[in-house]
C-alpha cells in the first residue's frame, strides 16, 4: 500500500537548513550576543547623550517637539491612571478639551510596552521612564535583530551583534524615533515579525509567530505596518531564492498569510478605535509631496555622521554594514541570485521611500504632517540584513577592497550635500579605515588566534565608538535647529503650577483650568485640572469646532485647541480656578470668578449663531454683549465680504493704521473677536500682538480695555497680511449683566463623574434641555430617569439632553465607536489561534500522522 510522502520544505542553501536543537552552551552565547547588542547600542545613546549634557545626564531637556508637548504629559496622564489620581479612565478624558474620548490616544501613543514602566518612578520625575522608553527600545531592538541575522543565514554571533547596534542607532532612530517613544517599538517590531517569518518557512511556532505579530501591532500599529511590509518583501525574497517545490512555497507562504490575520485581528480593538477616532478627528493641515530628493542627496544618507537641512529617508547604519553591503556585489561566496536579490529588494524599497503612491502605502494611505520618509527605519533593517548575508559568507580580500571602492565613491558623491559635515567624514575616513583594516586582517589571517581577537576588539570599539560620535553628531545638529527647542516640561514652576491646581480642585462641581499653556500643548494632563487645552491627532472635530465657535484660540489648523481666554467662555465650561500668566516664563497666578454649573436646564430653544457673542449668550441663556457694528474710520480702507465681515488690507509700512470705532456703554468692558488677524492691536488699554492665520491659527476673544467715558471705542489695526474679521468683532460685556445671569441659571443639585459617566441630579420638574458644558462627541448615550438611552443632541457643540414634560436625573455613559467590533475581532482570532494551539498539541500526542512524517510542530 503506497504512502503519500509530506511535501518538502522549502530551503534556502545554508540559510535555510533546519538545524537541530541548539547546544545549551550555544543557546548561551546567542544570549550573550544579543545582551551584548543591546549593552553596546544603549551604551552609546547614554554616552552620547551624557557628552550633550542631555537630560537625565544633564541639564538640557530633551523633550523636543512633540515629546514635550505630547508624550511627556501623556505619560503624565498614564502615571495618574495606573495611580487612582486620575478624573478619567483608558475610555475617557476629564482633564482636556473639557472632555475627550482617550482610548484612541491610549493605544496610540502609550502602548509601548516600556511605556507603563512610568508607574515604577515619581510623578515628578516623569522624564526619566519616558527616555527609558527610548533606551530599552533600541536595547531589546538590536537584541532582537541580533537573532534574526542568526535565522536568516547561520554564523557567529559575535559579529550579528555589532550589525545589530548600527540597526539600534540607525538614522531613523536619532532623526525620527527617539522622540516619539511609541514609534520606537517598531525597532522591535521589524525583527520580531521577521522571526515569526522564519518559523513560517520551517513550519514551526505559528502560534508564537502569531503572537510576536500581535504584540508588535498593539504596540504600534503605525509602525507595525510598515514592519509587516518590509517582512513580508523579505520573505518573498526568501521564497523566491528556495529549493523546493512550488506547493512548499506556497504552503510556507499560506501560513504567514494567516499568522498575519489571525496577529493583526488580536489587536483589532487598537485598529478600530483608533480609525474611528481618526475619521472624527479635526481634518490635520493637508500635506503634499513635495518631491523626491536628488539621487547623490539620497545616496548621501548611507553616510554616518550628519543630518540634512531637508526632510530625506534618514537609513545610515554606521561603516561596518555600510561597507559589507557595498561589497556583496563583489563577493563570490554569495551566489549571484542572491546578490541580486538583495540588491534589488534594497532599491525598489529606497525608491517606494520618494515614490508618492507608494509613500502612501507605507504610510496609511495618507502623506504624514512633517517628514513623509517615517518608514525608513526598515531600509536600515534591510541594510543590516544584507550585511549579515555578506559577512557570515566570510568576504575576501577583493570584495572588501570593491566595497571600500564603492563607499569612497558614495563619499565623494556625496560631498557638497548637506548631509555631509566634519562628522561623516570622521566616520567615513577614521572609522572605515578601521573597519576596513579588520575586515581585511580577518579575511588573510582567520586563523590566527591572536588576529580573530585584535580584529574583533577593533571591531567592537569602532562600532561603539562610531555609533556613541554619530548620536552625538546628529542630535547636536538637530538641537540646533528653533524647531527642536525643547520644552521644559517638568520644573519648579509646573510643579507648584500642578499643587495649586490639587489644592482647589473641586471636580465635578467645578473646573479648573491651567489656563496660560506655558509648560506644553497639554498642561490639563502635565498639571491637572480640567481645561480646555488638547494636543492630540485624535482632537475631535466636535470638540474643536466647537471651542472655535465660542471665541477661544487653535493652533495646527485646530489639533491644538486652547482654553477661553475670556470671563463668559470660563464661565460657560465651569471654571472657577484659573492659572493666569504673570508675564514671566512659567510664572502663573492663580485667579477665581463664579461660573456657570456643568449642567444647567434651558427652556428648549434655538440658539443664535449670528457672532460669537450670540452663541455664547445663548448657551448662557442671557443678555451680556452690546455687539456694535463698527465703523471704519482712517487707514487702509476695509471691504466687506459676502458674509458681511471685513476683508482687512495688509497695512503698508509707514502709514496709518486700519481704524475702526463703535459706540458703547461708558464703563462696559470692550472685547475683540478677530481669529484670523496677523499683526497688532490697539485698544483703550494698550497694544497686544495678534498671530491669527487661517485657517492654522485661530486667535481667541481678547480683552481691549473699558469702555471710555464718552462711549467712544476705538480700535486701530495694523495687519501684517490681508485679514478678514467678523461682522460684529467687538463686544462690550456688562459684567454685572453677567454675574446676574450666572446667578439666575438653574443648574443641577448634584452632580457625580466617573471614569467615563456622569449623572446629574436635577431639581423636580425641570424640563427643556439639560445642557452638558462637554463637547458632544459620538460615543455618548444619555438616560432620563431610567428611560431608554439615546445620543445627546449638540447645542452648539455642547450635549443638550432634551428632559420632556420633566425630569430629576439625567445619566450618560460614554463608550468609544469601534470598540466592539474591534473586540469581537480579536475574540474570533484567539478563538482560532486556541483552536489551531489545542490541535497541534493534540496531534502531538499522537506522535507521527498516519503516513509515517512528522508532524509539523506550531
């Protein structure tokens, strides 16, 4: 009776041979190397960053752009969860945008797993466990590569490792990553999911490659795309370059297909969250491809040592991988299908890097706001992938001598381009020649004992000390660009910024705000309280659109909302404690005034959305504004545009300014609403400057003065560019009027917030609306007394919860939009992935199948 013998395996020559198990001994040193990777790498960054004078060595912050704007008060906010200290919980957010959906920030910004080590040190020390993000990042991610070289073509170790720290401290980390400390996981990702790969090609672990690709995706799903990219062109090249039948290829290539589904459904709740969030989101400036950099630019990058004055793929590795690759096209030991392949997978995947359509793929289907090369982190893998497959090949002298040709005609290709400053051509001519001279030593004399052990020393303390001089290099570069200033995020004044607000908390009766932004984009998460100010790519369109229409501030075309800079807009959002600027860098003074309860009832009515003014007395549900209609008067002579506003003329240099006056109320206080003015103002009470830009930057209301005696109010204007402001910019705001309305409203007796709840206890009978000062994101559903759920109502960007013939309780629940399919996703993939687990290790058990192979471990 015949047998159907199982299908071969596909193999690559010497790489993909299946070996049997490793020797305790040899396990041992894989380790030692991988440790030993990660020490050299993290070493260097230390070393780097100490010679800087770089915090946590020094006194400079390193919080640059967005890490202190951002990703510090973020990890600010996670050390108050894991700490009981927050108002929020993971769904939701009290502290910013006076409420906001957190979940898609959670899993996007603070998922790397190194990021919950915040919980293990002081709040006031945040700083430190966010540069440990970095540092344990690239430490565990040039560990891993160190393995995966060992999977991709057998050979030492030793060797893998010194690869592996010009990975670790590749030019994407110094440029991009490090100060984003959730992308920095997709240095770990890369050679994870290159590991699951292999199992696939050796049939073995599906489980634990589902797994590793799971972790990866949870950890960033941003960079884990493009991680997942770049493995699976690795193994196609893998595929391609086998022995073995097509059904084994296929077979190989089926099992990844589905350890990357199953992995990716495992973390479909970050996925689904996070694009839901993404479509409600306030739109980000559109970005345009600018084009591609030229070809001896581009090529320049592959130099160590330097940074462009221009946006680039940033892909260097330091000299050591830089020259293996470049000899592989003269190394005779490689046969040529694979030289080739690896050349071409090299250059089709630099050249999606400048290739619109495919920039888009790399990135989501969307050009990204700032550089559009993020994704070049995995050519440097590649890079480093292709020197392991010409070093454990052992190159001879001719190779080594072709490749030094070629990095000397890259270097003087390259001379002229920014890129290219005293610090690359240390790294290319000191540290190359060293390289170079051991390579060469190791190529005639291997077998000399005393040679292998000089020639790696010289190996080893060339790559540290390149890699310590280029992370020394590049970031004092960057430092020293205005953009990158960093942000003194925690200090003596934030601190006792962040005690003032704890001492007059009195959430959900009350807010308090941080109010002058001084510290980061996100003081309400730096400092507390619960303000209106919110950074994020997920602001809500709802909440921005919202806060605009009430007169306060925005920056980046709203992602970056501010709190009301005016007494009714405070009062509308309950803020009864303020921080107010004292005039001094990171002074503040602590400011009270009453202010309206978070929930008050109002007879049902349509507001008025004729100006700011009226909207904001509308949701007051009172008459505080005279809203003159101002005349023109000298100066360059405005024009009015169809929606009745003034189209501003640029004020030319020397000449009067643009002047405006109105008639009120002597005594009144005079207020300005112009959001897309650029230049200075001047009222009753002095001269203030204005950066309105539309549609990136929004100016708030903003105090001009009192009223003079005579009601004469005058304004004057100097724009800096042609400008349009409202039809009625100015309101006179009674202050008594005020206090008198404030006083009048009928709000809640009580009213109790949990992580993502909030219950109102109304007094008897009320009916109307019941006015939530909470922007009305989608997500939320409203009860009165026990009656079914439903969505809030917006009034004007505001939950408005319509009470009937009468009511005592409205309660809300907020639930994120995609969080349950996203979780019935993940459900379904590890109900497979236990399924496929439970039958492999049945199978198991039952020792070889019944044609007599054996059964293919998961």
């Amino acid at each position: 009776m015949s047998q159907r013998s199982a299908p071969a395996r596909p193999r690559v020559r010497e790489a993909e041979e299946e070996a049997p198990p490793l020797p305790r001994r040899t396990r041992g040193r894989e380790a030692q190397a991988a440790l030993l990777a990660a020490v050299l790498a993290m070493g260097a960054f230390c070393l780097a960053t100490a010679l800087r004078g770089t915090y946590p060595f020094g006194g400079r912050s390193r919080a640059v752009n967005d890490l202190g704007n951002q990703f510090v008060p973020f990890h600010a906010h996670l050390w108050d969860l894991m700490h009981g200290e927050s108002t929020g919980d993971l769904l939701f957010n009290w502290n910013s945008g006076y409420g906001a959906p957190f979940l898609g920030d959670f899993v996007t910004y603070l998922m790397n797993p190194f990021s919950w080590l915040v919980g293990l040190f002081p709040r006031d020390a945040v700083g430190f466990p966010v540069f440990l993000v970095t540092l344990l990042s690239i430490g565990l991610g040039s560990a891993a590569m160190t393995v995966l070289l060992g999977r991709l073509v057998p050979g030492s170790p030793w060797p893998r490792a010194l690869l592996a720290v010009g990975y670790g401290l590749c030019a994407w980390v110094l440029n991009d990553g490090s100060p984003d400390p959730m992308w920095m996981w997709g240095l770990v990702s890369l050679p994870a999911i290159g590991l699951a790969c292999d199992w696939c090609l050796r049939e073995r672990r599906w489980v634990l490659g589902t797994l590793l690709v799971a972790a990866a995706w949870a950890g960033n799903f941003y960079t884990a795309a493009m991680a997942t990219i770049a493995s699976g062109l690795v193994l196609l090249l893998r595929l391609a370059l086998a022995d073995g039948s097509r059904r084994a290829r296929l077979r190989a290539a089926g099992r990844a297909a589905g350890m990357f589904t199953v992995g990716v459904l495992l973390a479909a709740p970050a996925m689904t969250v996070s694009l839901k969030a993404s479509k409600a989101s306030q739109p980000a400036p559109l970005a345009t491809y600018e084009g591609a950099p030229g070809l001896t630019d581009y090529l320049a990058q592959l130099l160590p040592g330097g940074r462009s004055d221009h946006s680039v793929p940033n892909v260097f590795v330091g000299m050591l991988a830089l020259l293996l690759v470049a000899a592989l096209p003269f190394h005779r030991r490689v046969r040529p299908a694979e030289r080739i392949g690896w050349y071409v997978l090299l250059v089709a995947v630099g050249a999606s890097f400048v290739w619109e359509p495919t920039i888009l793929l790399w990135h989501g289907l969307a050009i990204p706001n700032g550089s559009p090369y993020r994704a070049s982190f995995v050519l440097s893998g590649l890079l480093v992938t292709a020197a392991w497959a010409s070093l454990a090949r052992r190159p001879d002298v001719p190779a080594l001598l072709g490749g030094a040709g070629l990095v000397a005609l890259l270097a003087l290709a390259g001379h002229g381009q920014s890129s290219v400053r005293w610090s690359t051509w240390i790294e290319v001519g000191a540290g190359g020649a060293l390289v170079l001279g051991a390579l060469l030593a190791l190529a005639r004399w291997r077998a000399r004992p005393l040679v292998r052990r000089c020639a790696g020393a010289v190996l080893v303390l060339t790559v540290f000390a390149g890699a310590a001089h280029t992370a020394y290099a590049v970031t004092g570069i960057r430092d020293r660009l205005p953009f990158y200033q960093p942000r003194t995020t925690v200090s003596a004044e934030s601190l006792a910024a962040r005690d003032a607000l704890r001492e007059a908390d009195d959430w959900p009766h009350s807010r308090t705000d941080p109010g002058p932004h001084e510290f980061a984009n996100n003081d309400p998460l730096l400092l507390g309280g619960q303000g209106g100010s919110y950074y994020s790519s997920y602001l809500p369109a709802v909440t921005a659109e919202m806060l605009q229409g009430l007169g306060t501030g925005w920056y980046i075309q709203g992602r970056h909302t501010l709190s009301p800079a005016d007494p009714v807009g405070q009062a509308l959002f309950g803020v009864t404690t303020r921080l107010d600027s004292t005039g001094r860098p990171g002074g503040f003074a602590v400011k009270h005034a009453p202010a309206a309860p978070l929930v008050t009832v109002h007879p049902a009515a349509a507001p008025d959305t004729r100006s700011v003014w009226s909207r904001q007395e509308s949701l007051l549900g009172a008459r505080v504004y005279e809203t003159p209609e101002p005349e023109w008067t000298a100066g360059p002579r405005p024009v009015r545009s169809a929606d009745g506003g003034w189209k501003v003329p640029a004020t030319p240099k020397g000449r009067a300014w643009t002047t405006f006056t109105a008639a009120c109320t002597p005594g009144r206080t005079a207020f300005l609403y112009a959001p897309w003015l650029g230049g200075t103002v001047t009222g009753p009470s002095g001269s203030y400057t204005s950066w309105g830009r539309q549609p990136m930057t929004a100016m708030p209301i903003r105090e001009l003065g009192p009223v003079p005696a005579d009601g004469r109010l005058t304004v004057q204007l100097r724009a800096s560019a042609k400008a349009e402001i409202p039809a009625l910019p100015l309101g006179c705001l009674d202050r008594s009027a005020l206090d008198s309305a404030l006083r009048g409203l009928h709000g809640a007796t009580k009213v109790t917030a949990g992580g993502h709840t909030l219950t109102a206890e109304l007094p008897a009978g009320s009916a109307g609306t019941a006015l939530i000062s909470v922007p009305a994101v989608d997500g939320w559903r409203c009860s009165v007394d026990g009656r079914p759920a439903a969505a809030p109502r917006s009034v004007l960007g505001m939950m408005g919860v319509d009470l009937g013939a009468g009511a005592s309780e409205v309660s809300c629940g907020y639930r994120p939009p995609g969080l349950l399919p996203g979780l019935a996703a993940s459900g379904a993939a590890a109900a497979v992935l236990l399924g496929v687990a439970l039958l492999t290790r049945l199978r198991g058990r039952g020792g070889r199948t019944a044609d007599g192979g054996p059964v293919p471990s998961v």
